[in-house]
C-alpha cells in the first residue's frame, strides 16, 4: 500500500488549543463568551478558496514509499563489514569489494557495521526491486567524492538501525560538474527513502548534505545535515512523514527543484520534526510548497518558505527570515528596476499562499506573508511579526488577501501595510499607531471593555491587522498599548495611505 497522503488543504484547525505566544485572539460572543474560531459565514467561499489551493496539488506525481519499506529480517540479509583494506561480507552474491569500495549490484537487504576512513559504498543495481541498506553503527568517509552513493537502483531504501549511531562524509572540492555527477555526501539517481529508528549525521563539504535526483522520502530516525550547498534536495519531490531531521545549510535547507512541469518540483511536510538553519532559503520548491502537520522550525534564513503555490494546513510552523518569511512566486522575487527587499513584478502572477489549518509564527525582516498571486486565510492561527523599514509588509499580495476563516494578527511597518480585501468574511481591522510601538509592549483591541485580542510586539511596530471572528465590520474598536488608549479604529477600514486589500503599491 503506498503510504503518500496528498495534503487534506480542506481541514480546518477549529479545534487548536495551543495559543502562539506573542498572539492570544478571543471570538466573543455577543454574552462575552469565546466562540469557535472557524467563520460559519465562509460558506462556499471558504470551500470555493480551500479547493483552488487542493487543485494546485492535486496533480503531483505521487510518492514512491510504500509501507514496510524500513522493515527487514536481519536473518534474510547480507551483512558488510566495513573495515580500512579489510572489509568483508557474509555472502559474495550481489555484493563486491575492491579495496575500499564495497559495491552492492542486486536488489535486497544489506546491513552495514563498521568504519571506512576513506573509502565508498556504492549500488549499482540494474535489476528490478528495492536495495535496502540498513545501517548499523556504520561510519564512511570518503576524501575523494559520495561516501554512500546509489548509481542505480529500481528504488533505493536506507534504514536507521534502531539504537545505531552511524556517520556519512564526503570530500571537500571533488568534480561535480558531469551530468549528473554525484554532489552530495549521500546521493542517489533512484527514488531514494530513509527511516528507522537510529541517528545519522551527513556532512556535505563539497555540494549537498544528502541529494537525490529522483524523489527524496524521509519517514523517521535522526537526521544531522551540515552542507557547504543545499541541505536536503529531492529533485522530483521532498516529503517528510517522521523522523527528526535539523540542517545546517550554507545554501537552501530543503529543496525540490525540478522545473519540468507542475507535477514535480514539490516539497512536502506531513510529520516530523524538521529545524533548519540556512544561508538562503529554508524550503524552496520550484513547485508546490505543504506543511500538512508535525513542527517545522526555520531558525535562520533569507526567505522562509518559498514556492509558486504555499499551503499551511496543519502542525506548527515558526519561521524567523531576515527577508520575506512566506513567498509565493511563479519566479523570482528581484526586480530589474525595483530589486532588493520589497521589490519583484507588481503583477498577480497566479501564485498562491493558503493557510488553512495549524500555527504559524512568523518573525521576517522583509514582507512577513508575500504572494505575488492572492493570499487566502481559511483557518488556523497565524502571527506575523513583520519588518520594521516601510519598503515592506508585514502582509504583501499582488492579487489580494481574502480571510474567511481562522486568525490573523500581522504587525510591522506602515509604509506598505495591506489590509484583507472585500471578499473577506471574517471580520478585521487595521491599525496606524500614532507612534510606533516599541518592542515588548502589549497591544489590546477592546470592545465595549470586552477584550477581542491581544498582540505582543518582539520588534519596532507601526502598524497592525487583526482578523478574527468576534470582530464586526464597520463597529469602533479601542486600540490599547499596555493599558493605555492609544487609538480607536472602525473595523474594515484600510490603514489612510496603505493598501486597502489591492496588490502592492509601486513605492
């Protein structure tokens, strides 16, 4: 049975207790008492949006893990050990050793124990069926290219032993400039699938931590990445459903970057824990961007989460980005004329950010949530702590934003703000402090003495849009910071000189 689940963008998070730190939102009642935070007045507006996201994804090419893919029999397997000028195996069909280069060239299950300081594992199978090597406390270093690397495979299958620390580790500088040269510590022309229980730490000195050029599965164990290049690249399609998985990357964390067609290039988080560190983007995808459940957290990058479509549909998402934190783009963000932080084309490019379900935190020194298409909220808690410089957002659509569902607290900069648009059903409004609001400060929206919502600022904040049930377009809100009025506002009115649910604003 294939074990794919193509992400549920339909599911709302009406039912999430765990309130987001710097964002506590209250739907009240007409009595004052909390109310369900999922907008019965959506309708078929909220599904009509929900399924142009599921339309976006639903024609993927699927996964290639099955279930039982990390199951083995450790009495059906040949077993390797891995030793400098002496490695030995337990049976010689299907597997040959030259010196240190232990080469598997038949499909089946191969355990690995022991340690190469420099040498190789490679595959090479022609023949139809999984190569499963399970590794067992096994180390390789390899000062001349991969240290494991899968040249052929029908599919390829790399199993954590449970309780095994084990280690892989390329050169620094070796050729990769071939055709499909390998690039990463790991790496893998098949369809290539690594769970299990036990840890692995992959270090990329010349290219990628681990690199498949056909679909990359990650389905459980403990997984390090330290990579000179990208982190993790599934060339067809990255998809998470276990495991823990953190990655220092100097380039993009996680990555699918095939650009063939909108089948592939698709990057997909359904479980796990996945921390990232990178030097650019946290997950890019040339395609498809999900997060369907499990925590995702990017603690360090340029832009958080980029991809022509971005859906957030469950689990907890926090992204920290000196640029944008969410970017939906059919391409690049620079602009000829305008470039840098702020800039990029002014037109709806079709692409599309969905947030329809879980948490998401947001901290961006750039446009918080930015689409170059429409940015539709359907359910879930988002807070955005946005930029501090006007050039930015702390929300920034070519084609608009349409809240139908779920909450939203965006604070950042004045000199861009954008408000939700027309089409929106859940009710919102939109803050111009009169001055801005230093970091640490508590800002309350107060109905006739009724608390609706809360925001604590983390950085500088000028201005603030706040969409939740409980608020009704077009009734006076009184805007407190820490206890005292700071202003009163009409919901559903744009900020005076913003952008008042429209596209970006040429600056």
């Amino acid at each position: 049975m294939n074990s794919f689940r193509k992400p549920n963008l339909t599911r709302l998070a009406a039912g999430i207790a765990a309130v987001v730190a710097s964002l506590t939102l209250v739907a009240c009642s007409a009595s004052g008492t909390a109310a369900s935070t999922t907008s019965a007045a959506a309708g078929g507006t909220s599904s009509t949006l929900a399924a142009s996201a599921a339309a976006a994804l639903a024609d993927n090419v699927e996964s290639h893990a099955e279930d039982g893919d990390t199951d083995y029999d450790a009495a059906d397997a040949t077993t390797i050990t891995l030793a400098d000028g002496a490695s030995t195996t337990s049976s010689s069909d299907g597997v040959g050793i030259d010196g240190d280069t232990v080469t598997i060239t038949a499909p089946g299950t191969y355990v690995l124990t022991g340690t190469l300081d420099d040498g190789q594992v490679v595959v090479d199978s022609d023949a139809e069926g999984k190569v499963r090597i399970v590794l067992d406390n096994a180390s390789i270093t390899n000062a001349d290219g991969s240290a494991l690397v899968i040249t052929a495979a029908d599919e390829a299958v790399v199993v954590l032993a449970d309780g095994s620390s084990n280690s892989l580790t390329d050169g620094t500088g070796y050729d990769t400039s071939a055709d499909d040269a390998p690039n990463a510590a790991l790496f893998s022309m098949a369809d290539l699938t690594i769970g299990g229980t036990g840890s692995l730490t992959v270090t990329g000195n010349t290219g990628d931590g681990i690199a498949s050029k056909d679909g990359l599965v990650i389905s459980g164990g403990t997984i390090t990445v330290t990579a000179v290049d990208d982190g993790i690249r599934g060339k067809d399609y990255l998809i998470v459903t276990g495991g823990t998985v953190t990655v220092d990357a100097v380039d993009d964390g996680l990555k699918s970057d095939n650009e063939t067609d909108d089948t592939v290039g698709y990057v997909l988080v359904q479980g796990g824990t996945v921390t990232v560190a990178t030097g650019d983007d946290g997950i890019h995808a040339e395609g498809d961007l999900a997060v369907e459940g499990g925590t995702l957290t990017i603690t360090r990058s340029t832009e958080g989460l980029e991809g022509s479509t971005i859906t957030i549909a469950g689990g907890e998402t926090r992204v920290t980005a000196s640029d944008d934190g969410l970017n939906a783009t059919q391409g690049s963000t620079a602009s000829a004329t305008q470039g840098g932080q702020g800039g990029g084309s002014m037109q709806d490019d079709g692409s599309l950010l969905t947030i329809s379900g879980g948490t998401l935190t947001v901290d961006a020194g750039g446009d918080g949530l930015d689409s170059n298409g429409t940015i539709v909220v359907t359910g879930g808690t988002t807070t955005v702590n946005g930029p501090t410089m006007n050039g930015n957002g702390a929300l920034d659509s070519n084609g608009g934003i349409t809240v139908t569902g779920g909450t939203l607290a965006a604070g950042g900069s004045s000199g861009m703000a954008e408000s939700p648009g027309s089409a929106s059903t859940t009710g919102w409004i939109a803050v111009a402090f009169p001055s801005a609001v230093p970091a640490g400060k508590t800002v309350t929206v107060v109905k006739d003495g009724t608390v609706v919502a809360t925001f604590t600022t983390t950085k500088e904040t000028a201005s603030l849009v706040v969409a939740a049930e409980g608020i009704t377009s077009g009734e006076s809100y009184e805007i407190q910071v820490d206890g005292t009025t700071a202003t009163t506002v009409t919901a559903g009115q744009a900020i005076a000189g913003g952008m008042g649910g429209g596209g970006r604003r040429q600056p």
